[in-house]
C-alpha cells in the first residue's frame, strides 16, 4: 500500500456457515469455502498461497498467548499464526476441511503419508510400550514399526485383517503380558483396511469391542483408510479413535502430490501437534492449497472411479483370461460381506487382478496397455496397473508372499474416471495378447 493510500478498514471475517436453519450442509458444499473468507485476503475467491516462514504478531502480548498454546502452557492449541513449521494459513484451511470429511474433532497435515505414520506413532508410544497391529500393513508402516520403533524398545503383535473377534481377544491378551514383562503398556492398536494388496477387512467394531473389554479406552485405535476414505469408509463412526491418510492417493487425487494426514479427538491430535511442531514435517503451503483444489472434486471423482472400477471388474470376471478378482464389490467369504456391509459405503476402484498364468502372463498384458499407465500408487483420475511381486512387494520373502496370496499372476489395479468403456475397451485388447 502506497503512503499516501487511506488505511484499508478493518476486516471482520464472515461467520463460518455450517447449516441453513436446521439444514446441515454436506461435505461436498462446505469444501467450497470452509474455513477461508475471501474478504480477509482482498477478494480473492481461492486462498492465495501464503509462503511466509513467519508470521507478526498483533502485540507483544498475543506473541506471548499464541507461544503459550505452542508450547502446551496453555491447552487447546494456539489461537494465532507464528511460525511455518508450526502452521500457516493454507494448512488451517486444510485440516479443517479434512476434519469435516472424516467427522473428526481436529486433523493434522503433514509432508507425506509416512510422515503424518511415523509422527503419529512416536508421538504415542515409549519404550516397554507394545503396538498391536493388523497385517499386512503399507511395507513402510509396516517396517517402522518391525525395524525403526524396535530400536526404541517398542515392541509389536500383529494379527491377520479378518481375524474374528476371538483371535482379536487372544492377540490382545498377548500383547498385554508382552508389554507387562517389558514394564509398558500397550499404546495403540493399528489397523489397515482393506489390506494391500489381499484386500481383507478388518472388522473395526470387533476391535472396538475387544479392545474396550482387554484394554479400556486408554489405548487408542488407529487406521490407514487411504484406500476407501474420505467416501467409502468413515472408521471414526466404528469406533476408531484416529483416522489417518496418504493423501498422495485419493483426496489429492491427481498424481501430483505426495502429503498426508491425521485427524481424530483433540486428546490423540495435541500429541501429534506437539511432535510435529519439534520435528516438522507439516504439510508446505502450495502442497495444502493444491488439496484444497483435490477437496473440491473428491466426492466427484471417487464417485465415478468407483462406477467404472464397478463396470470394468463385472466385464473382467466373465472373460476367459481371468482366473478371479480381489474386488470388494465381489466378496466370496461371507465374514468379509458381513463385515463389509457393515462399515463400507462403497466397494472402491482398487483391486487385485488374477490372469490365468503367471509372471510372464502378467508382463504380457501390462506391456499391452495403452490407456492405463503401468506405475505404482493409486486413487488418481488415470487407471494404474502394476505387478506386486515383482514392484511393491519384490523385497518380500517367498513364504511371507505366498502367505498373503501376493502370486506371480496377480495384476494390481487402480481405475481412474476415464471412460469405462475406453477401459474395457483397453482391457480386451489387452487380454487379447496374453
Ligand atoms: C501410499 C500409502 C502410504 C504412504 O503414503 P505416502 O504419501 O507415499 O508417504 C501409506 N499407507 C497406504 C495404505 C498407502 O497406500
């Protein structure tokens, strides 16, 4: 503002609409706007991108209250911008519309899902401590906990996703004798659902159940929900305590950032937050503002990859070529339909493809692909194939593949919102060459 310009006035930001009367507005609306008053950035109907590293203070005194919920002297967070480690206007506006999609109390963003994993975990657990975990867990999870948090003296239990609640009561008692001989309690109780790439739910309300009768509610459990969630999967209304993204895959969407996420009851997040303010490993802010972009259409896209992955999985399982399909939309065993329609909205648009053959089968049919691209992660707007064995699970041992049924013939799949009919149309042209 030039010298001789009249002071801009004071603005007041709008109050935050969240219903009309008794009329509660639905995610999809309030990711729109929530959260961010175009008048408090002259106008500008997006978010600007804040790059700051620091923030003025008002007063010395605000400095002073905003440093007391920094630090923790002062509980519930603090109530202004101080620092970009710490936090920053983007990041705001993100975890709040985060927060509205899982129904969580707060959200945290953070630089990568395994970052928003790591930070969660060693915000929560010390030595002695056990974490009990369903398997297979995301590799780098799962060797955080195995590898890294081990030498910490934490210890872990895991237990396969279907377990019924029986295997869930004695894995449960193990932990508990295993953490009282090494003088710790049992932190957390981890879980991934569906598991990757088997695709077997974890029945979240059995580990409710049998968590509140071993252990109380001081143990909180956690979930990765970045294969179903925000849309498919709400594991916070099942009795999880604390949800956690990739928001790499679905929510941002289009295959152009790496970030993630951990949202849940303020007495799990204050932890993370107070972590994460030492450690760093935020979220920047162009990363925030291009989920804010993602958020807008996240209900819109999954929308329609679910539709396609719908159509494309009824087409794959009539041709001659396939032997079967790890697809939630055609579960075999009744104790994962029960469990499925019990906590899932809808069935996704990742699955498991079996060819009839193997490796050199697979190969045959990845390398004829025209529209889908042949590359690792998921939850984009293009369909993605890869070759589990041989990419993501390569360092698996045999004996541990075979036991999560990770075969030489299984294609992993990711449906975009790509024409269904190009998709099929790819797919049959492809199983043509194999
Ligand atoms: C990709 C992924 C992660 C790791 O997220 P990054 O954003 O790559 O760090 C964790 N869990 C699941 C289920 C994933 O698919």
């Amino acid at each position: 503002m030039a010298a001789d310009d009249k002071p801009t006035p004071a603005r007041k930001p709008k109050p935050v609409v969240t219903s009309l009367g008794n009329h509660p507005l639905s995610p999809e609306t309030l990711m729109m706007g929530y959260g961010y008053d175009p008048m408090l950035s002259e106008g500008s109907l997006k978010a600007p991108i804040f790059l700051t590293s620091t923030f003025a203070f008002p007063s010395a005194a605000d400095g002073k209250r905003f440093f007391e919920g920094i630090t923790g002297k002062r509980p519930g967070g603090t109530d202004g911008l101080v620092y970009s480690r710490f936090n920053g206007p983007n990041q705001q506006i993100l975890e709040g519309r985060l927060a509205v999609w899982d129904g969580a109390e707060e959200a945290l963003c953070f630089s990568s899902g395994m970052t928003a994993i790591c930070v969660l975990f060693l915000a929560l657990c010390s030595a002695g401590d056990v974490i009990v975990h369903s398997g297979p867990l995301y590799a780098a999870s799962e060797g955080f906990v195995a590898r890294t948090l081990s030498r910490f003296g934490v210890s872990y239990v895991d237990f396969p996703a279907g377990a019924d609640r029986a295997e869930l009561d004695a894995v449960l008692a193990r932990a508990k004798a295993q953490a009282a001989s090494q003088g710790g309690k049992v932190a957390m109780i981890y879980l991934e659902s569906p598991a990757n790439p088997t695709n077997a739910l974890v029945d979240v309300e059995a580990v409710r159940d049998a968590r509140d009768a071993a252990l109380g509610t001081d143990c909180p459990i956690a979930i990765d929900n970045t294969f179903l969630g925000p849309l498919w999967s709400r594991p916070l209304d099942h009795g999880a305590d604390v949800v956690v993204y990739s928001l790499t895959k679905y929510v941002g969407g289009h295959s152009d950032l790496v970030a993630g996420s951990v949202a849940g009851a303020k007495k799990w997040m204050t932890p993370v937050r107070m972590l994460r303010n030492t450690m760093g490993g935020i979220a920047d802010p162009h990363t925030a503002w291009m989920l804010l972009r993602s958020l807008e259409t996240v209900e819109l896209r999954m929308s329609r990859a679910g539709e396609n992955a719908a159509r494309v999985c009824a087409w794959l399982a009539a041709h001659p070529k396939v032997e079967g399909l790890g697809y939630l939309g055609m579960i075999a065993d009744p104790h994962q339909q029960d469990i499925f329609d019990r906590h899932c909205i809808g069935a996704g648009s990742t699955f498991s493809l079996f060819i009839k053959g193997g490796e050199a089968e697979s190969f045959r049919f990845l390398d004829a692909l025209k529209i889908a691209k042949l590359a690792v992660s998921l939850g984009g707007t293009e369909t993605l194939a890869s070759h589990p064995a041989s990419m993501t699970h390569l360092s698996v041992p045999d004996e541990r593949k075979a036991a999560l049924g990770i075969t030489d013939n299984l294609v992993r799949i990711s449906i975009g919102i790509e024409s269904a009919d190009d998709l099929i149309a790819d797919f049959e042209q492809a199983l043509a060459k194999v």
